[in-house]
C-alpha cells in the first residue's frame, strides 16, 4: 500500500495532495486503505478518482475496487 503527498500549488500556500493506494487481493492493505481515507474524509478532506478517460470523480465512500484513490483538503477563501 502506497500514501503520496503531492504538492499541488507552486504559490506561498502549499496544498497537498494525497494518494493513497492498494491492492485488491490484499485484505490487509484494503483495510488500512479503508481507515485512512475514512480518518481524512473525517477532517473534511475531499476524495477523488480518475476515471479512465483522466476525468476526476469525486467519491464518498471507500471502495476497494479502485485500487486508488485522491484526497485534497478543503481550501477556504476568504
């Protein structure tokens, strides 16, 4: 199982990206996928991911079939 942060701003603010990925056939690995996108979407984080065609598809719920999954924080404006 893999995590990634991904800077995704080159301004002063650096937002991150997360990707957190496994494999299917590893229950092991599913499962701690599984807490970990709940414990950010928890934080209001949102997750995302991309479809075949590079489209973004946001999610709410963990699902193993996808093997991969995004997650960015929610920015606030001001």
């Amino acid at each position: 199982m893999g995590e990634e942060a991904i800077p995704t701003n080159p301004s002063k603010e650096k937002v991150r990206r997360i990707t957190i990925s496994w494999s299917r056939e590893n229950p092991e690995e599913t499962g701690s996928a599984e807490k970990k996108f709940n414990k950010y979407i928890r934080k209001g984080w949102v997750a995302f991911v991309v479809t075949s065609d590079n489209r973004n598809i946001q999610v709410f719920r963990f699902d193993p079939k996808f093997e991969k999954v995004h997650l960015a924080p929610t920015v606030e404006g001001g």
